[in-house]
C-alpha cells in the first residue's frame, strides 16, 4: 500500500492524531507525506535543550517547505533544574540511571505531555534501525498511554527511504551525509562505525547493546500487536 494511503488510513476517523519527529529522515518522509495525505495529524517535536544546531535549523526549514507549524515541547524547567543539581550537566556519561533519569526529563515527560489525550501516536520506526527493532509491527495498542500506536515505515530499508526523499525532494538533516543516520541529543550521538547498525551510535558508551532512550519501550503486557495489511 503507498504511503499516502497507509496515513490517509491511520488518520481516518481519528479526532486527535499526533506524529512525533525526531527530525531524522524517516521523519522528514512522513512529515511530507503527511502535510498531503493527512494533514490534520498533529507534528511535534521534542526540543530537549541538547539537539544539533543542524537539527533545530531543519525544524524551521521544513515548516516552510510544508507550510506547517512543528510543536514543540520542552523539558520542565524545574525538573531540569533538579537533574543537573543531583547528576550535573553531563551526567548522563557517569551511570545509566544518570542517562535514562536524563532521558526522562528531556524526552519521557515532554512526550507524555504531546500524547495527552491522543488517540493515535505515528512514528517513524523501522524494522532496520536495529537489531531491538528487528520485530517493530506495523500498528499495536500501547495500553500503557491508552492508544493506538502505528510505525507505518515498519517495513521500509533505508534505500527505500533514500529513494523518497530524492524524488519528492525531502530536506534532510545534513548530519546524515557525515555518517550519522540516527541523530538524537549531541552529546549523545556519534557517527557510525562501517558495519555498525544504524543506532550504533546513540549512547555509544553503554554496553547494553539493547539501548534505547524509553520512547519506545515497553513491557510485554503493555502493547499488542495489531495485524495490519501493508
């Protein structure tokens, strides 16, 4: 099923849809498509405090491209205030309960705050970011938030989505021509290594080979798969 058809689908009879981007190029395919196809889903952004220049630049760029408006949500200021007292700025490198405890600040609670009251949640997860997402479905129902979660890229490689962005003309973030096809906070993404998967170099000095921000985890009781047709 083309694209547009699987969003035209997703957003049918939904009455609070919410896309959110990291700004990466999945992203950036489905924040075109979707300002065509559906464009009463809802794009956010979460804007950590932490991003790449490069990656705030293309939240302006692409509103333009697309004549929309990207929502942003921020951390809370005083639990920010209270990471950095308890573990410093930096503090994330130091222990993994420093880095999710960042994460959470930064990214879980500015999320929750985007899904409140969301019925559908799209997100740009493919099956080929990594070995933890080898198994990402195509819609589930994310009990723990109380919605509709859907990864209509599931099944799409990389040339897949390389092939979109150079035929639709789809602005990217330049960091990915610099060896960076995952980009998160700076301080906690580095380009890869060759033969690296494409998320080796998200919190690069963690050992856990599983490592994910919390975003998309969950426990097993708390999402179902759905069977959709791509």
């Amino acid at each position: 099923m083309p694209l547009d058809d699987r969003l035209a689908l997703l957003a049918e009879g939904r009455k609070n849809a919410v896309f959110t981007t990291s700004l990466g190029i999945e992203d950036q395919v489905l924040t075109a498509a979707l300002a065509r196809a559906a464009p009463g889903v809802r794009i956010v952004t979460l804007e950590t405090g932490r991003l790449f220049d490069e990656t705030v630049a293309l939240i302006a760029e692409t509103e333009a491209k697309y004549g929309i408006s990207i929502e942003r949500f921020r951390p809370d200021e005083k639990k920010l205030a209270d990471y950095v007292q308890r573990f410093g700025m930096n503090g994330f490198y130091d222990s993994i309960e420093a880095r999710k405890a960042c994460c959470g600040v930064r990214k879980l609670e500015p999320l929750a705050r985007a899904l409140d009251g969301a019925d559908l949640w799209i997100t740009g997860l493919r099956r080929g970011q990594s070995a933890n997402r080898s198994d990402v479905a195509f819609a589930e129902f994310d009990a723990e938030r109380g919605l509709l979660k859907a990864n209509p890229l599931a099944d799409w490689d990389i040339d897949t989505v390389s092939a979109y962005v150079e035929a639709e003309g789809v602005p990217v973030n330049p960091l990915h021509a610099r060896g960076y096809p995952s980009i998160g906070c700076e301080p906690c993404t580095r380009a890869i290594k060759p033969g690296e998967d494409e998320r080796a170099g998200r919190w690069w000095w963690e050992n856990d080979q599983k490592r994910e921000c919390g975003l998309h985890v969950a426990g097993a009781a708390g999402q179902s798969q759905i069977p959709v047709q791509p």
